[in-house]
C-alpha cells in the first residue's frame, strides 16, 4: 500500500511539471496599463521597459530596439515603488550651483564622485540623476529618476548639458503621460474610413 502511495505521488509531480509553462510573468497590478502599449516589454515581475527614441520620443518597436547608444535612445524602467533618494538629508553636503536650477551634489561616497545632479523636471517633478560614464562631471552617461503618482521612472541617456537632461526628461515623462491608444487607430486612415 505504501509503495503504491509513493507510485501516486511521483506521478501527480511529474504530471504537474508537465503542464504549459507559463510564458508571461505576473507584473504588478500598477504595470498592467503600460503592456499594452507599444515597445514595452515586462522587466521581472516589478518592472516593465521601454526603448524610446532621443530623436522624437516615440517607442522603438522590432528587433532591434536594444541596439544603439543613450546619445540615440532612452531606456525607460518603470517601477511601482518609491526610489530611495541618492542625496542623504544633509544640509552641509558639499554641492556646486550649476545655474538654470541644477545643482550637483557630492555624497561622501568614492561610487558617486561626479555627483548627484539634482533639477526640476516637467511639471515640477524632482529630478535625481547620476553621472555613470564620462571622465569628468558633466558629458557623459546618465542614470535618473523622476518620481510620479505612485511609481517612479528609472531612466538611462546620454547628455552634455542642462538642455539634454531637460529634454530626456520631457521625453520620459510626455511617453508616461500619454493615453494609450487603441489600437485600430494604429490603422490606416484609409482602412477606418472603409468600415
């Protein structure tokens, strides 16, 4: 009787590992929206992503939607939780005044030696972004996050001014912001008018 037990059991686990793997991972019930529009992929179960062009923000869709540099696309992650600042609560924390409202401070950390480049981005949304490449402060890579209603946006790109950080973040946040759209609307207008 116990042998046949035990026969039972390993059958019933080898039937379960036999099912369908499950293609799609559970994203987060705030993620959800976002799948359906172009481009974005999920990223684990707490993030989705999304390539957007640094020429006219739109989604890159395809293929080779990885391919490129961040001086030609921006890798958007979108997350449900609240980023923990870069920049510790410290008013004495050494910092340089780069005029137009950006401010780099420098935490007392070697990993962050070019500092924290702190601005306001659209509709005043803080911005924290950290230089990740480049020999000095200033041109080079960046690593930012812009905190929204209840997410907050991960985003890499390439800049060497106050304008390219300006307008990476118009991008990020004109893409978050936008509705998403049906997608016969996606159609032809030819094909619509048809029906």
């Amino acid at each position: 009787m116990q042998l046949l037990r035990v026969l039972l059991l390993a059958s019933l686990m080898i039937l379960s590992g036999c099912g369908a793997p499950s293609t799609a991972p559970a994203v987060n019930s705030l993620l959800v929206p976002y799948l359906d529009r172009p481009g974005v992929d999920p990223a684990g179960g707490n993030a989705v992503v999304v390539r957007l062009s640094w020429i006219n923000g739109n989604a890159l869709t395809g293929p080779g939607r990885d391919a490129g540099t961040p001086a030609e696309r921006i890798r958007l992650l979108i997350r449900p939780r609240i980023a923990p600042s870069s920049i510790p609560d410290a008013t004495d924390l050494k910092h340089a005044d780069e005029g137009q409202g950006f401010v780099r401070y420098f935490p007392p950390s070697t990993s962050l030696w070019r500092g924290v480049l702190v601005f306001t981005g659209p509709e005043g949304h803080r911005v924290e972004s950290v230089q990740s490449f480049g020999d000095s402060p200033g041109a080079g890579n960046y690593r930012a996050v812009m905190q929204m209603d209840g997410v907050y946006l991960q985003y890499l790109y390439a800049a060497t001014n106050h304008e390219d950080h300006l307008r990476a973040a118009e991008i990020v946040h004109r893409w978050f912001n936008a509705q998403p759209h049906p997608r016969e609307l996606d159609a032809p207008a030819d094909s619509r008018l048809q029906r």
